[in-house]
C-alpha cells in the first residue's frame, strides 16, 4: 500500500492527517507532494515518517503530484508497476484525522470494485456558489460520458497499472478532472463512494473566490486539452 499526499502549507493540518493515514493503512508507505510550501509541512511530514518530494518552487498541484507518483512507482520497480500490483491512495493535506475513512476506498479497488474510485464527501462545508465545481461535471460529461457527483475529489483509490497509465497528471487544479476522463478513456472502472470525511475549505471571502477562478481556469485548460481532436486517445486496461 502507498499512500501520496498533495500538500502546501498545512503545517496545521499534516501531522493530524498523516496520523489518521497510519491508522487506516499501518503498513503503508507515505510520501508528501510539498509544492512549494512556506511553512513547516515538509519538516513535519518527515517527522511523521513520510517521504518528501518537492518543497522547492511551487509547481502547482498537478505537478507536486505528477514528481511524487513517479518516484513512488520507481522505487516500487517498473515491473510491478506494469502487472498493475498494489493499490495507491491519493490525498489531500488538509483531512486531519478524517484521513482514516480512505481505508473504504482502498479496499473498494482491492476487492475489485472499481479501478479508480473517489471519495465524496458526505457533508458539504464552505465552498462558492458551485460554478467551478457545475463546470467541472459538466466537463468530465461532455469529454468522456461519465456523470459525476465529486468531480474535483482529491481523495482517490488506484492501482499501481491505472496510475501509470494516467501519468502525467494535467496541470494545477486541473489534475483530478483530467485523471477522471483519461481513466474512462481507457476503459477503466470509476466508482465514487460517499465517506465521512472532512477538510480545510476555502470560505466566500476575496482568497476563496480567487481561488475558486485559478481553479476553473485549470479546469477549463484541461477540458481544451483533452478535446475529441487533440485528447489522449483510449488504451486497454492493464491485466
């Protein structure tokens, strides 16, 4: 089991999140995705045990993880990457101890439910008024045909083959919404299940709405890129 968490600047939050990662998966290899934090997050991570990729200048999201799902799959060895051996679980910072629920994800690929599954969140807290998060189902619709409920879930399950496979990750805040359509593409099982979780979300202040327009910009780059004409084409799933 391996667990990659996107982090930056959750000095607050890592060592909570982590620790509930520990509970789920004791087992589990941790490596953090640090793009470009400020604060202590990366000294913190490895003080808890995990393994740091990044931490220089900020790349955004997609980046931060692209770097630590390389390494993570190198140190694995390619060939056990290639027979699709092993389930990842990809997270976010910001869960703190609610990072303990990912264990239903985890098993719902093991147990060979999906291929890709996203954790929705039971409870809704802070957010916009929904535009970027409308654009991004409406997106993932329009490119691949699948209808979403957690479009832009950080919180996913996957085997060591579908990672891979969707390497590299689209860009920024892109990431998530790019892997849902280049995993369908494919020919690979998506599964959302509904979990308990809760996380650090960004308010209806002057920072959340930037925020929210940096995303639906990504968003918007990722829905061009992988247009009918120009997107990743299909490959067969891994055996």
């Amino acid at each position: 089991m391996t667990v990659i968490v996107a982090a930056r600047d959750e000095a607050a939050r890592i060592a909570a999140t982590i620790a509930g990662l520990r509970r789920a998966f004791p087992a589990a290899t941790i490596w953090l995705a640090d793009d470009g934090s400020r604060d202590r997050t990366a000294a913190i991570a490895r003080a808890q045990g995990a393994r740091v990729v990044g931490g220089g200048r900020p790349v955004g999201k997609g980046g931060a993880m692209t770097a630590a799902a390389r390494e993570a799959l190198r140190q694995r060895g390619a060939a056990s990457a290639a027979r699709a051996e092993g389930v990842f679980v990809l997270c976010d910072g910001d869960l703190a101890g609610s990072a303990e629920g990912l264990a239903e994800l985890a098993r719902a690929v093991a147990d060979g439910e999906a291929d890709l599954a996203v954790a929705a969140f039971a409870r809704r807290v802070g957010g916009g008024f929904g535009i970027a998060l409308g654009f991004a189902r409406w997106a993932i619709r329009r490119r691949c045909g699948l209808r979403t409920r957690a479009p832009i879930s950080g919180q996913r399950a996957l085997r060591a083959g579908v990672l891979a496979a969707v390497l590299p990750f689209a860009p920024g805040y892109g990431m998530e919404i790019g892997m849902t359509i280049d995993a369908v593409r494919a020919g690979y099982r998506v599964r959302e299940l509904q979990l308990d979780l809760s996380h650090r979300a960004s308010a209806r202040t002057a920072a959340g709405f930037a925020h929210r327009a940096r995303q639906l910009a990504d968003f918007a780059r990722v829905y061009r890129a992988r247009s009918r004409r120009r997107g990743r084409g299909l490959r067969p799933p891994a055996a």
